[in-house]
C-alpha cells in the first residue's frame, strides 16, 4: 500500500521555541487532514538555523514539555522534527527526531558541520558519532541533516544499512544565481538527490526551508525522488508550501531488481581498503 509522504516546507522564526512549535502542531494537524503517513520537517525546524549564542536557550533534553508535545502528537501519524538537542553531558547537536507511536524512536545528530563561508556550526555544537538506518512502522529508513548528505560516505553506510527511505533535512540558503536564473545551491541539491536515490535504490525524501535569516535566504525547493531517480513532488522555491507525495516499497524492489548496485556491493572490499588508507595516512 503506498505510503503517503509530507513536507512542511516553511519559515521558522530564529530563537521563538512557542511560535515555532504552534507552527509545527498546525502543520502536524494539516497532515491528518490531508492522511500524510509521515510528515517531515525541515533542519532545525523548531528553532531556526543561525542561532550561535542563543543555542543553549533553545536546546531540548529528550523528555523536555515540548519533545513530549511532538512525540503525543505522532500518535497516528509519524513526524520528523528538527531540534537543538541537550545531552547528558551538556553537549549540544544539531538534530532530527523521528517520532511516532507516541514516542521519540530515534535520534539522528548532525556528523558533519560546515565551519567555513557563511557557516560556523562547530563553534556552538557537538558533531555527532554515528550514522544508523533504524526500522519504522513504514520500513527501513535513515535521516541525515544537510552537510551529511554532501559526504558520499553517509548515504552509503545507510544503504548498506538497509535504508530505503532516506530522509534528508537541510537549512540550505540560496547561493549563486545561474545565467538561467536558477539557484546554484538548488540545482546541486537536485543533482545529489537524484544520484543517491538512483544509485541506492531508494527514495529521499528532501525537506529544505524558506524564509529569510540574518540576511540571508532560503530556497526551498523540497522534494520527494524515486528509486529510478525520478521526481514524484517538487514544492516551489522561496515559498512555502505543504509537498504531499506517494512512496511504494514495490517501487523500491523494482529498482533494486532492475539495477542490483546494492547486492553487488563489495562491502568487504571497502572496509579493507579504506583500513589499508588510513594506516598508511597514519604512517
């Protein structure tokens, strides 16, 4: 039975926890209008992205009031939500929650923070350690945030992983406008996009916001990809919009069938050249 994929693509306003939170139940109550399976939020939903100082102000422990609100509120519909996340030892991560049931199933923490141009995340955040493909009600899936998905490694670890629906948050501003007028930045990400749900045999699901922060904007542009690398939904640039599209497993099948990239993997063969690379960089 096709799932039923939605994307909030939106504005959060910097720093305000109780507008961006009201902004996110509103959307999560449009998705069980509309009978969304799974809705997803883009980077940093809840707090917006250029926060610096104000990063502890905003951060979240797992059983925080507002982790429990979106988790109740995954009771029928699944919900992907990005945070400020606190741990234990007051470390603080760029992070997605994946929420449904009821409960916060699982927690992806942002491996790779950009630290040059317009982008300075490991000045206020930790990096993450880990990059896991976790199960769901609707299959094997896998989140990463934004500068992950521009590392080949990650989307390869989830697919070897058993990943069939990657799920990719981003809070990625327009740059470099084309002689076409197109964005730079928009035409990369679609290229990526396709590439990883091509070569995987998966869907990405690319949730990107919009809105204007210190300056700078944000393109939009999100989208759903098949496994063939075919666009199913694409939302507008620089606006908002609430993208709804069908996902299949069949589909997934088909193309893993048709093209069987990942079953002739050599996984073994990577893990051994790359411990032979790093010890002679270790040399």
């Amino acid at each position: 039975m096709p799932l039923r994929v939605g994307i909030s693509q939106f504005a959060p306003t910097l720093g305000d926890l109780d507008r961006n939170l009201a902004l996110i139940e509103a959307r999560i109550e449009r998705g069980r209008e509309e009978n969304v399976d799974l809705l997803v939020f883009p980077e940093l939903a809840l707090t917006g992205y250029t926060l610096k100082d104000m990063a502890p102000t905003v951060a979240q422990r797992r059983d925080s009031v507002i982790i429990r609100k979106l988790a109740a509120a995954s009771d029928e519909m699944s919900v992907v939500v990005g945070f400020v996340e606190e741990s234990d030892d007051y470390r603080l991560y760029n992070a997605a929650g994946y929420f449904e049931n009821g409960k916060l199933r699982h927690v992806h923490r942002k491996v790779y923070l950009p630290t040059y141009g317009m982008f300075e995340e490991t000045r206020y955040l930790a990096s993450g350690d880990r990059i896991r493909a976790f199960d769901t009600k609707h299959g094997r899936m896998a989140m990463l945030i934004c500068e992950d998905m521009w590392h080949p490694s990650a989307p390869y670890i989830t697919s070897q992983d058993g990943c069939e629906v990657l799920i990719g948050v981003a809070s990625s501003p327009a740059r470099g406008v084309q002689e076409d007028d197109d964005i730079y930045s928009a035409k990369a990400w679609r290229a990526l996009n396709r590439v990883y749900a091509h070569f995987f045999g998966q869907y990405v699901v690319f949730a990107n916001r919009v809105g204007f922060e210190d300056g700078v904007a944000y393109w939009g542009g999100s989208e759903i990809v098949g496994p063939g690398g075919e666009v199913v939904a694409r939302a507008a640039q620089l606006e908002e919009e609430f993208l709804v599209g069908s996902i299949s497993s069949q589909r997934v099948r088909r193309a893993r069938i048709v093209s069987p990239l990942l079953r002739d993997e050599r996984l073994d063969l990577t893990m051994r050249e790359l411990e032979r690379i790093q010890g002679e960089r270790m040399r």
